[in-house]
C-alpha cells in the first residue's frame, strides 16, 4: 500500500507540498486539517487515525514519543524526520519521493525514518 503523508506545521513548506502533490503524494497537512499549534502527540495521533506517516522537523520530541509509543505497546504508523533548514526545498522532494518509492505503508509501521538516510 502506497504511503499518505501527514506534515506538521513545523514542516509545512507550500512549495514542497505542491511539488510532492504534483508528483502524485497523497498529502494531508496540520493547516488542511485544522490541527495548527496541538501538541505533538496529537499531531501524531491525528497522522495514526488517518493511515498516514508524519512528516516532521521536530526530530528530538517525535524521536521521543516514537519511543514512548513502543515501550507503551501502542502502534503508529511511521515516521519521517529531518533536520529544519538542512535541505532545500528540492532535496526534500528528491528524498521523500526516494522513500516512497522503496517503502511500503505497511513497512513504515512503527517505524522512524531519517530524511538524510535518503
């Protein structure tokens, strides 16, 4: 099954979004959904409930809550983080599409994915 992304606001970039939706990404956003300045277990909760990885910036607290979820025995439905302001808006891009394409929904299950591991 293919991924649905969730972007947070702290990475939601419009021309990143639009480049991403351009090329097909199912992509749902904190500002689309109305989520803007919940914590960041809700933004995590929200992308779960919806089948969808999250997007992040904020490695540090998701990298956290990442963990809090394993060892809580609850499930999320993956994880995509970066560094802010490491990459232009087209490595981004370049990055996330080469995730996709290589990972399945089901793969990124519980999963943290490092945007500099692609």
């Amino acid at each position: 099954m293919r991924i649905r992304l969730y972007i947070d606001e702290d990475s939601m970039d419009r021309a990143l979004i639009r480049a991403l939706r351009a090329r097909g990404v199912d992509i749902l956003t904190a500002l689309d959904e109305d989520m803007i300045a919940q914590p960041d277990a809700v933004h995590l909760a929200f992308a779960t409930a919806q089948g969808c990885v999250l997007y992040s910036f904020n490695v540090g607290d998701y990298y956290q809550l990442h963990t809090a979820y394993l060892s809580d025995g609850r499930s999320h439905t993956g994880m995509i983080l970066a560094p802010q302001q490491r990459y232009s808006v087209g490595e981004q891009m370049r990055r996330v599409l080469r995730l996709l394409a290589t990972r399945s929904a089901e793969e990124m299950v519980n999963q943290v994915e490092f945007l500099s591991h692609w």
